[in-house]
C-alpha cells in the first residue's frame, strides 16, 4: 500500500534501545514534597567519583526574579547513582527555588515553589539569638548573625535596620556589605564591609577602623526588619560586646574534648575548637558520613555554650560502630581563619585548594 512504513523486529528493538538509554541516563532532577517546606531534592544519574555530592547538586533562592548567589544549606547523601539534599531549615511560604545539577558539561535546572503565605498569623518576633554569642570578639571580625524566632522576609537590604553603636552611644557608619544574606528564613547573615577589615582595599578605608581594643559596642536591631507575615513585629534587641585584639592563626580542632555518642541512641557529637567559630562554616563546612562510605548522616549543628563548642544531633539514632567526621576548606573562626589556611596570607599553597582539609574517624561508644 502507497505510503506505507514498515518496520521489522530487529529495527524496532534498535530504536527502543535508543530510547530507553537516552530516557535513562538524561540528567533529571526531582523533589519530594511531602513536607512542602523541607522537601528532598534528588539528581542522577551521577558517575563522577571526583566530585562532592554538594558540587554536583545546588539550590537557589529567587528574590524579585533573580537568583541568589548563595546556596541553601543542607544534607547530601547519595545512594547507587543518586544524590539527595534535604535543605537545613524549613523554607518557609510562598517562596521560590531553583535546583541546579551540574553534570559533565550540561547543567539541569528545575524550579519549586512553597505553598502560600498564611496573612493571618499574628506574632511578636524576638530574636533567640545573636552569633557569635559571646560579648568578647576580636578586633578582625567578619560577620554577625541573627536568628529570629519566627520566619522573615529574606530582605537584601535588611542591613540597612541593623545599627552599631560605639561606647559614646554614636552610629558607626559605613559597617555592612552592601546586600543582606539569609542562610535561612529564620537566620540573617551581616558581613563587615571588607573596606573596613581586610588591607589593600581602598573602598571605606579613610574612614579608619571599625573596632577599636579594649571598647564596649551595640549592635541594635531594630523593628524594621521586615517579618514574613503581614501582622508580625519584630521586637528590638541589643547585644552589647566587647573588642579584643585581633587574630590571625588557624583554630584547631581539640579531639580530646569531643564527646562521642551512644550506639543506639540519637545523643547529641560534641565538637571542640581552641577558640570561637562562625556559624555559617560550621554548618555548611562539617558533615557526617558512616565510615568508608559517602552515606551521609542527616542532622543538624546546634551551638553549644559558647562559640568553641558545636553539636551535631542526628536526625535517626546512631546505628554504626565507626563514622567519619569531614571538615571542609570552608570552616574558619570568626575572622575567617580556615584550620589550614589564615584570612589573610601572602603564600599560596596547594593544600589551600583541598575541598576537604581534615577527616577524623570515631567510634560510637
């Protein structure tokens, strides 16, 4: 018959091969939703040894239609050829993502929304607290955070209603980044200008330092920062410190403070360092893995009593007899020394572009 097309068993099972591989081994990504403000991101298929699931596989806010340059902290794990992440705090409503997975020379990209604002809702937000919590800071110090006690508004210029006062009750000028980060909806990150702290950049220096030895500071939030729901305030707070001198060394990890966990239980790792630590490494620089595996532990970092000591709790209980305690380039003191490598250094070496730059092994007790 004119027109006719026909195709024989050996054609068909060719063309189905095809396809099946192609469907099979395209990059996707997808995201159980069942608690739809802490989903599970999932990318595969994934075959590169070489690189962290954390690499491979990243998640973005979008604010006002762009894209932040900032990752969502969270948990990686992965399991055959698949990666997940579980992102470390609740994302709050009605707010937008996108989910990248970089794979060879392609990347993926899928977008999630949270479920709608509730305006109803009706609190006074106080801050639980401010990091480093201690009221004795160094002199070079690079950034404060600000845990709120109810979700905010993930405002870039947040900045501007966080004010710091010297010992004569005078504004300090000209101290924060320009643009507010948000490690959570619930977590404002402030940076120091870096034309403030750090030498050779001209922006901000004639204006001298920031922090002086031996003087008291405030540092006032305001009730301007700008609460996620309608009829929400937040109430003001001032956390007063004092300067120390500044530092420049690599902390250490104190291995002989660690409290190591029951088997069995879901007691809480203890981690110790010889002086005070930023919040944002220690939880998105320290991971948990069982030993000779990349099965990776889901849990979170809580702070201890002070700025030294850091606990992670997991999310199931302790199941194995040995684990593996991963530290990354990342996590630095609250000057932005990293433990190999100082904030500020004039030689380069090639353990400085390690991903991973110390691995301890303990045994649950």
């Amino acid at each position: 018959m004119k027109g006719k097309i026909t195709i024989n068993l050996k054609q068909l099972f060719i063309l189905f091969f095809i396809f099946s591989y192609n469907f099979s081994y395209s990059q996707q990504i997808q995201i159980d939703a069942k608690s739809s403000n802490k989903p599970i991101f999932k990318a595969f298929p994934v075959h590169e040894n070489d690189k962290l699931p954390q690499d491979l596989l990243k998640v973005f806010m979008i604010q006002e239609g762009k894209e932040s340059h900032t990752p969502l902290l969270g948990t990686y794990s992965k399991a055959k050829d698949t990666i997940f992440f579980a992102p470390q705090f609740e994302l709050g409503d009605e707010l937008s993502f996108n989910a990248h997975f970089y794979y060879k020379n392609d990347t993926a990209k899928t977008f999630y929304k949270t479920p709608a604002t509730n305006l109803n809702i009706s609190n006074e937000i106080f801050i639980k607290d401010v990091f480093p919590r201690s009221n004795k800071i160094p002199k070079n110090i690079l950034t404060f955070y600000v845990e709120f006690s109810e979700p905010m508004m993930e405002d870039e210029s947040a900045f501007r209603y966080v004010n710091l006062y010297n010992e004569n009750k005078e504004i300090v000028p000209h101290v924060w980044l320009n643009k507010s980060r948000w490690i959570s909806d619930k977590i404002l990150m402030l940076m120091i200008h870096p034309g403030r702290v750090k030498r050779g950049i001209k922006y901000y220096d004639n204006l001298g330092d920031i922090f002086y030895v031996g003087k008291k500071y405030h540092l006032e939030i305001t009730d301007k920062v700008k609460p996620l729901y309608k009829n929400s305030k937040v109430k003001p707070f001032i956390k007063e410190f004092e300067i120390t001198e500044s530092t420049a060394s690599c902390p250490k990890v104190l291995r002989n403070k660690f409290n190591f966990p029951q088997r069995n239980s879901r007691e809480k790792l203890k981690i110790a360092f010889d002086k005070s630590m930023d919040l944002y490494t220690i939880i998105g620089g320290i991971s948990v893995n069982i030993y000779n595996t990349d099965i990776n532990i889901p849990g979170k970092f809580i702070s201890g009593l002070d700025d030294t000591e850091w606990y992670f709790e997991p999310e199931k209980p302790w199941t194995e007899k040995k684990y593996t305690l991963i530290f990354n380039k990342y996590v630095s003191d609250l000057s932005g020394n990293g433990l190999i490598k100082p904030f500020e250094t004039t030689k380069i070496k090639k353990s400085y572009t390690k991903g991973i730059v110390k691995v301890l092994n303990f045994r649950t007790n």
